[in-house]
C-alpha cells in the first residue's frame, strides 16, 4: 500500500475528483465557485459532480449546465451530472457523469437505457447502501462500481465487498472499472480520493470509460480493474473488519455520551 494524493505529481498527470455535490444538492454546500477554488488549491483539473437529480428539474438543469461552464477555466472543469434514486430500490444510487440534457428515468433499467445516450460515463454509488444488490439489467449496463467511496463507511479503506461485486460482474463484462468516488457535501472536508488520467487526455471521462485512469486515496492506490490479488484482498477485508468494529465502538460511545448529557 504506496501512494497518495499529495504524491502526485501534476505535470505528468491529470487529477479529478468523482461524485461531488454543490448547492444545487440540498444537502450540498458549496456553490459551483466555491467547488472550483476547492480545486484550483489542490491542483485538481476536473470536478465530476453528481448532483440529487429529485433536486433539479428540466429546467433548473439548463442554467445548472451553464453555470458549470461558466465556473470552468483552463485550470478546473466543473463537469455537470447527476445523482439519481428510485422508489422501491432502497440504497441503488446511480451516477450519470457528463450528463448532455435533462434525463428523469423512473427506474434502474430506464437509467440505463436513458444514460447511454445522454451521459458520458455512470457508475453504481456505494454500493453497500443497497446491500450490494445491484439489479441485473444495471450490471449488464453500468460503467462502474464505486469501490471506495470516500464518505460512508469505507472512509479509510476501498470496501471489499464491492470489489468482489465488480469482480464478478467484469466476468461477463471485462470493460466495467472500479472508482473512487468523494461523495462530497462540504468542501471543507476533503477526504482526499481521486482518480487520476494522463496529462495529455483532453477528455478525462473518455479516460475512465477506456480504464486508462489511476485510483488513489489515502492509504492506497490501484487501477480501474481493482486486482488487488487474493492476499491483498484477504488484508483488506481484515483491515476493514477492525476499522468497522472501531468506528461502531465509538458511535456507540458517542452515542453514549449524548445520551448522558441528554439525562444531565
Ligand atoms: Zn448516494
Ligand atoms: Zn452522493
């Protein structure tokens, strides 16, 4: 485990950053300026945002496309997109990135169906909210599994249960990459994934659809496939283990204590 975000180096490479919420969102934040400075600090080149589609609509969505374009420069692209969610598929979140036009799909398949025309590149978010149940006609259709997504459990480490459902869908369908995603609310929080291309791409989503691109976080970095090996697998889903218990110890502490200050 080797490598992290301040280790990159800009000259030879292109860094961005995946699944990022504005304002637009209404647990967002950051307006589409704030995100730009956000980047143009940390010598980030693209931002792929992915905002709740239930809260934008057709309308909304043309000035959003372009107030992104306006919020760009020669340093930082701010990349339109959506976060999209479906009634009676509890936790499937869906990404479409690089969006063209207002879509409004109304069920998984129909994101899918929908996505291929008007987005550059989807990916199936956190896929542990869904309990890792990702509908057939997604996996036969998405571009990607979010294997490590920065702002639920797995905010030290990539989740391994989602890199075996990648796994297993790249059986069938080898194209599929693995990303890593901020999901991020509050720019003052930087938990530090990126994804990150060759310098010389003038279209970084045409990068990560063609798995020519570099995860990095934290505590480790690997590429679109995610072939971590069995032992590094196998270490991974032991880290992951301790860092859970830790984490519900001390939700449960702080639970704890709210509870006694709640009674004092
Ligand atoms: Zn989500
Ligand atoms: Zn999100």
């Amino acid at each position: 485990m080797s490598g992290t975000a301040a280790a990159i180096r800009a000259d030879d490479a292109t860094v961005g950053v995946l699944h990022v919420h504005s304002a637009y969102s209404h647990d967002g934040r950051d307006s589409l300026e704030q995100l730009h400075a956000f980047a143009a600090a940390r010598g980030i080149g693209f931002v792929a945002l992915t905002d709740h589609a239930e809260d934008l609509s057709a309308d909304r969505w043309d000035e959003y496309v372009a107030r992104c374009r306006d919020a760009s420069d020669e340093r930082v692209q701010l990349i339109p997109g959506l976060e999209f969610r479906f009634a009676g598929y509890t936790g499937l979140h869906l990404l479409a990135l690089g969006l063209s036009r207002w879509i409004a799909p109304d069920t998984p398949g129909a994101f899918i169906a929908q996505a291929r025309e008007a987005a550059r590149f989807t990916i199936a978010a956190h896929p542990i909210l869904a309990h890792y149940r990702i509908p057939e006609e997604v996996r036969a259709g998405i571009d990607a599994i979010e294997v490590w997504n920065a702002a639920y459990n797995t905010r030290y480490l990539p989740d391994p249960r989602a890199i075996r459902v990648l796994h297993a869908i790249r059986r069938d369908r080898p194209e599929v990459v693995g990303t890593v995603g901020l999901d991020q609310h509050d720019a003052r929080n930087d938990r530090e994934t990126r994804v990150v291309v060759p310098a010389s791409a003038r279209d970084p989503l045409a990068e990560l659809r063609a798995g020519r691109f570099t995860n990095v976080g934290r505590t480790m970095r690997f590429d679109a496939r995610v072939e971590l090996g069995p032992a590094r697998l196998g270490a991974l889903t032991m880290a992951r283990w301790a860092f859970d218990r830790v984490e519900r110890a001390q939700d449960r502490l702080a639970r704890a204590l709210r509870g006694r200050a709640a009674s004092s």
